[in-house]
C-alpha cells in the first residue's frame, strides 16, 4: 500500500533558474529547484514527499556506507519546439530499477511512486527543461539502504530520491579507450547487470590508469579470460565491421541498457543488420587489420552514442576511419528526433510529462 495519491509538495520560496548559467554547464554538477523523497520503513512505502533540493540527514551508522546497498538510473526529460516535455522509455528505467533492487535485498519500488512521482517533480520544474539540440535534464532515481547499525544483514529502512540536473553533452572532444586485458568490471554470478553503486566506483582506478595513457575509457572484457568485449567504460558497446552492427549479448554481467535497445531498434528500422553475438579481441583486431572494421560507438542515457576514434589492446594500437555516413551519426540523429518529437514515435517510446 502506498499514499502516493496525496503526494506532498512543498515548493520553493524562490527559484535557483534565474542565476544558473545554462551555456556553462558541467554534466551532474547544477541541479535543479526539487527533489522526491520516500522512505521504506516497516515493511511499506511511506508518503511521497517533492521538496527543496538540499542536503539529508544521516548518521555514521547508516548502513549504505558500510555495506553499499545503492542502487540508482539514470534518464532523461526533452523539451520539444512547442514547449511539450516529454520522457523518454520510463517504465523501462523502472523494470530495471527494481530488477537491481532485487539483486540487492532492497524492496522494489511501485510505478505508482517512481513513475507517477517522476512525472509530478518533472513537470513542477519543467522550466529547467531548456529546447535545444543537446539539451535535456537528467534524472537520476536511485534508492540507498537508510537504517542505523553495522550488523551485515540487508537493511530494514531504505530511501527512494529523485533529484534532477540540466545538461548537455556528457563527453567532449574525442574519445580513444583501452581494451581491458587484466581488469575486469564483473564476474559471473554478480551484480554487473544491476545498476549498483559499487559497479562504478570498481572502475574509476582501472580508468585512472587508461587516463595516465592517454585514453579516455576502456572496453572491458569478460572476467574468465579477457578475450571478449563487453562494455564500453559506463556504456554498452556496438561494432560496426563491414556493414553489419555488433553487439555483445546481455548476460549477468552485463547492463540491459534502454539506450542500446533503442539503438538496435532505430538499426533495424533503417535496414542495418544487427547482430547480438559475442566479439572477441581477436576479431576486433583481424577486422582492423583486414580493413573492415568501421566503427566502435558507446551507447548510454547521459552520453547517448559516443563514438570511438581509435584503441589499444596491449601493444596493438588502431585508429578508425573517419566515414561521411556512419551509422553512429545516422543512429544518433533518429534517436534524438524520436526524444524531441521530432519525428513519429512508432514504438511509444516518449511519454508526455
């Protein structure tokens, strides 16, 4: 049971928008006037609460920082040229909200208080919302483990937030990666499909060193033996050799993105062969060197598709051809019509907030 339909909303008594410079924008770093707050407690949701962006409250002992349950998503809100605003794929962010929460002992969180909450805070700072090629706002639900106490057992008091962030391009300038021949982001049998806090923070050291190299990223490889290609730093990854799209097939390790679902839909939808299979290094390789390697892009919520100029794998270095026509740019730009009704949503993707 949950009182989300008297959902209380305490404003602000004057709005930050006025004085946020919207054309200097650093990704995840200004937010907007609200946030969503619900607390888990006694074995039920409690009152849905939208009020200032601010600081919480928490003590030392609060369980999130010594046994990381943390879960988060991330997606985003787009302004049409009418002013509209829309979401893009919601109740697939959900699905997979609650598939991580399962996967890590936290109760799953109802449509009605992620969707509809989503919605209410969304449109109360929809002015935040800015029309423009790039523009959107990003929304990051995520839910943390809140009760007191250091015993290792799963929490018995969790708390589900929304807070929001105009933005504009996640990456800048290009981007050259590090296939991954020792680290490895996840293990069979773990949380590598589950949007987990840990996931994340297991990576910044093996990108730290990619970064003293020069790289900007790694495509990491399968745990066991290194020789597949899995994800794309905190994207999933696509192949282009010849004129057929590769994709690496989801498994436990492996997150079930909304961005790459789309991808392989707008792909079909204009004829390209898409294939989900696994690609090894090898392969990667024998195509660079035969000349039919075409494209590696990233693809995510914040950053889209990200396409990938060149990378290392041990001592083997390749850069990629620079093409008119390539599918990153051909996908990028359909995906992004459909996001800023654009163009006919034949799938039902947006939905109006």
């Amino acid at each position: 049971m949950t009182n989300t339909d008297a959902i209380v909303v305490n404003k602000v008594k004057e709005s930050k928008i006025t004085t946020t410079d919207f054309d200097n924008l650093t990704f995840g770093k200004t937010f907007t006037d609200h946030m969503l707050e619900c607390t888990w407690r006694d074995g039920k949701w409690e009152t849905v609460v939208i009020k200032p962006y601010g600081p919480i409250q928490v003590e030392p002992s609060c369980k999130v920082f010594h046994y990381g349950q943390a879960i988060f998503e991330g997606m985003k809100a787009f302004k049409d040229a009418e002013g509209d605003v829309f979401l893009f794929r919601p109740e697939d962010n959900w699905n997979r909200f609650n598939e991580s929460a399962k996967r890590l002992a936290m109760p799953e969180v109802p449509k009605e208080i992620f969707i509809e909450g989503l919605k209410e805070l969304v449109h109360l700072d929809k002015e935040w919302v800015r029309y423009g090629e790039g523009l959107s706002l990003y929304l990051r639900p995520f839910m943390i483990s809140s009760e007191n106490g250091v015993a290792a057992a799963p929490a018995t008091e969790y708390k589900f937030m929304i807070i929001m962030s105009p933005a504009f391009a996640y990456y800048k300038g290009d981007v050259r990666v590090i296939i991954a021949s020792e680290f490895s982001r996840a293990a069979d049998g773990g949380v590598g499909y589950a949007k987990a806090a840990g996931n994340y923070a297991a990576s910044f050291y093996p990108n730290n060193l990619a970064l003293e190299e020069g790289y900007q990223q790694i495509i990491w490889t399968d745990a066991a033996s290194h020789e597949y290609l899995e994800e794309a730093g905190t994207m999933n990854i696509f192949v282009r050799i010849g004129d057929t799209l590769l994709t690496a097939p989801n498994n436990d390790r492996i997150l079930n993105g909304v961005t790459r679902r789309s991808v392989m839909q707008m792909a079909t939808d204009h004829g390209i062969t898409v294939e989900e299979r696994r690609v090894s290094v090898k392969e990667l390789r024998d195509a660079a060197n035969e000349g039919t390697l075409k494209e590696i892009f990233g693809s995510g919520t914040a950053a889209v598709i990200v396409p990938i100029k060149g990378f290392k794998h041990k001592d083997f270095v390749h850069e990629l051809p620079v093409l008119d026509n390539s599918y990153a740019t051909t996908l990028m730009g359909a995906l992004k019509d459909i996001q800023y009704n654009r163009s006919e949503d034949k799938h039902g993707w947006r939905v109006k907030v």
